[in-house]
C-alpha cells in the first residue's frame, strides 16, 4: 500500500519522541509537523534529513482505512492506549 494523496495523518496524529529537522525535540501528538504543507504533502519526504522513525512508517489498510479521517480516528486512538501513564 502506499500514502494516500492528501491525507498527512501519520504527520498530525502521532507523537514522535525523536528530533525531525526544525523541531529538535519531535513533536507531540495531535501536532502538526512543520513540514507537512497545504496539501497534507511533506516537504522533506526522501531527503536525507527525514526522521527515521517516519521512514519506518509503513501504511496499512487498518491504520489508513478508507479515508483521511479514518486514518486520524485509528491513529488518535492507538497514540491514546500507547501513552505513558
């Protein structure tokens, strides 16, 4: 499966403890990376510079689903059972 045009999910939803270019310290989640653009595309994608973390991020049909606000939905969800405390 690959990204579906227009949907940035993984870029808003997610936390990421690790630093991404711009923002040393990652970002929390519900964040919206800084490099995510007005089209939900990110500018860094396939640079040298881009996390490791968000090159290891594969998409799947359960954590995408159908649409955009699927993949937000799932990924809120999973970033709520998955956090400390």
């Amino acid at each position: 499966m690959t990204c579906r045009k227009g949907c940035g999910a993984c870029c808003i939803a997610i936390s990421i403890s690790s630093p991404i270019p711009g923002m040393p310290d990652g970002k929390k989640a519900g964040e919206r990376c800084i490099h995510l653009d007005e089209k939900y595309g990110c500018r860094i994608h396939g640079r040298a510079d881009y996390p490791q973390v968000c090159r290891e991020l594969r998409p799947d049909h359960e954590m995408c689903g159908e649409t955009r606000e699927e993949a937000l939905a799932y990924l809120e969800e999973l970033e709520r059972l998955t956090a400390p405390g």
